[in-house]
C-alpha cells in the first residue's frame, strides 16, 4: 500500500481506501456480517482511511465504523459528511444550529470527542459563495468537535470556489475513467494550495467493475435503478452520469487495454493513482472479496503511456459529451 499526504493535516493515508456508502444503504440489499468482514479486511490490507456520511442508512455506516474501531487496535482515521439530513436540501439550512446538531449526532454515532474529518455532503452551489458556512465550520474546529473539515462537491466550478478558504483540506469528487474534467484546472489548484483530493466513486458504480451486463438487474432500493435519471438526487452520481448502455459500451471498449494479471477494477484504480494530485480513491466494497480485489491495484505497476492513451481515447468517444460539460 501507498500513502499520500491528506492537505496539510499531517496524515498519510492509503492511496486506495474505503467508501461506506455500500454498507449503508441505496446499494441493495446489505449484510452487517459481511460488511464487518469487509472493514476488517481493509484495515488488514493496510487501509487506514475510511470515508462515510451520516446519511448513509441513516447513521447505520457511521455505527458499524464505530463497531470496527472498538473491535480493532489499529489507528485509522474516519471522513463523515453533513448536510444531506436537510429536507429540503436548501443552501439556508447550511446554519450554526444545523450543522452543529448534524455533528453531535456523528460524534454519537461514531463514537468520538472529536470527528478527524467533516466534509460537507454536496450542498448547493450558493453556499460555496456563504463564508458564514465556514466561519461556522472554523468555530467547531476551535471547539474541537472537529480536527479538520472539507467538502464534497459536485462540481468542478463548486471545488475551485471552496479551496479559496483556508481552512479547507480536501476536496471529494467524482473521478473515473469516465469523469475526467477535475484533471483540467482543479488538480493544478489543489497541488498549489496542498488541498487533498479523495476520488469518489472510482468505479463509476459499478460500471467499471466490468461485471454488469444490459441484463443486470438491480433491487429498486439500488439508487443504479432509481436514480438513473436523477429522479432522487444528482444524475452524476449514478454512473458517472452516463447512460447505462452506453456504459457498458465504453467498458467493452476499455477490455483490450487491460493487461494479463490485473482485472478491470484494479486497471480503473490504478489509472486514478496514476495522477499525483489525488490523495486516495474511496471504492466501496459490501465483501472482503471486493475488498481484497480492489485494494490489489495498489499493487499493480503503473499503466503505460499508451494504456493512459487508449483511456483518453475511450472517454472522448463515449463519455466526454455526455459528462464532461456538466460537472
């Protein structure tokens, strides 16, 4: 395993960590008993980043790290996220008194005095322009509720905007095979002013798995089938943005670069800790199987030019229309 600088936290942490989304819910169906499996064989692999959000089953991926920590010695440190429990979703519940009680309950949950990592969870655009929202989040670091705070965005132009505050260490995007603006400008930014970069769904849900097909089916609380559209949060979010079949198209298209020895996702995972200005990818994994697959590309050699090159190649004839505009 790799380590990376985290901003300018001090941490060192895995290049390839873990997301608990998958654990938590709108993935399908979900065991606690394999999930825990799951925890432990990342840290036994040598993660020692583990990103969540208090959303995430309601608090239920929060609860199980918690578990992890109580049932383990190693140090590691844990990412929470906060803003999502607002309905609606408007950037003026982005307040003192929200965010506070958002960060008591994830203290509660994970069983903490203090959270190593805050991010806010996607807010709206106009609150990236709010100082206030940061003034608020400076406050609960010298309160030491928090150690450190980031965000996660959607947007390219939302992560420029947010890493003009100082007190922002990292910033968690989507960067994939087939999300490949954020190397353009913010890259460059976030090297300069030692930002973190935390590459939210590597696989592109799944999709870079290379295990879907157009028969694949999946359970309707699986946000792969209701969200595909956007109908429930960011279109962006569920496969990149793509169209399914077109997906499954553009992962035909990636098989032939994919060397003897290394699977899809591992090639996926590699090409991401290839660009030196991303900290680590947070890859969910719901089975120590998944777990052990995925973490094997920090293993793997680096992929050559001309394997980069047939990944460019890809992204420009299947995804770049589609995505590249919008996020």
């Amino acid at each position: 395993m790799e380590y990376r600088d985290l901003g300018r936290t001090g941490w060192k942490i895995s290049t390839i960590s873990f997301g608990a989304w998958a654990i938590g819910g709108t993935w399908g169906q979900v065991d606690d008993t394999e999930s825990m499996a799951a925890l432990h064989r990342a840290l036994d692999l040598g993660v020692n980043f583990f990103d969540t959000a208090d959303v995430y089953g309601d608090g239920h991926s929060e609860r199980l790290i918690a578990r992890l920590r109580r049932e383990r010695t190693e140090p590691f440190y844990v990412a929470t996220k906060a803003g999502r429990r607002l309905s609606p979703h408007v950037a003026g519940g982005y307040n003192r008194d929200n965010l506070t009680a958002f960060v008591e309950r994830s203290l509660g949950n994970l069983g903490v005095e203090a959270l190593d990592l805050l991010q806010l969870h996607c807010p709206p655009t106009e609150v990236f322009y709010t100082p206030e929202v940061f003034g608020v989040l400076d406050d609960l670091v010298k309160a030491g509720k928090l150690r450190h705070y980031g965000v996660s965005v959607e947007k390219v132009e939302e992560a420029l905007k947010a890493i003009e505050y100082p007190g922002v260490q990292s910033v968690q995007i989507i960067y994939n095979i087939f999300r490949q603006r954020p190397a353009e400008l913010l890259f460059e930014q976030t090297l300069k002013r030692r930002v973190g970069i935390l590459a939210r769904l590597p696989l592109s849900s799944g999709l870079l798995s290379g295990r879907m097909t157009r028969t694949t089916q999946f359970s309707a609380d699986d946000h792969r089938q209701f969200n595909r559209d956007g109908a429930a949060f960011d279109k962006g979010e569920t496969f990149s943005g793509l169209d399914y079949e077109r997906g499954l198209e553009a992962v035909e298209a990636l098989r032939p670069l994919v060397p003897a020895g290394m699977s899809l996702p591992q090639f996926a995972l590699r090409w991401i800790a290839m660009n030196p200005a991303v900290t680590c990818a947070i890859p969910g994994g719901r089975r120590a199987s998944q777990v052990e697959d995925n973490l094997a590309a920090a293993d793997r050699p680096p992929l050559s030019p001309a394997q980069m090159a047939g990944v460019e190649d890809v992204y420009r004839r299947f995804a770049r229309s589609e995505v590249h505009h919008r996020w």
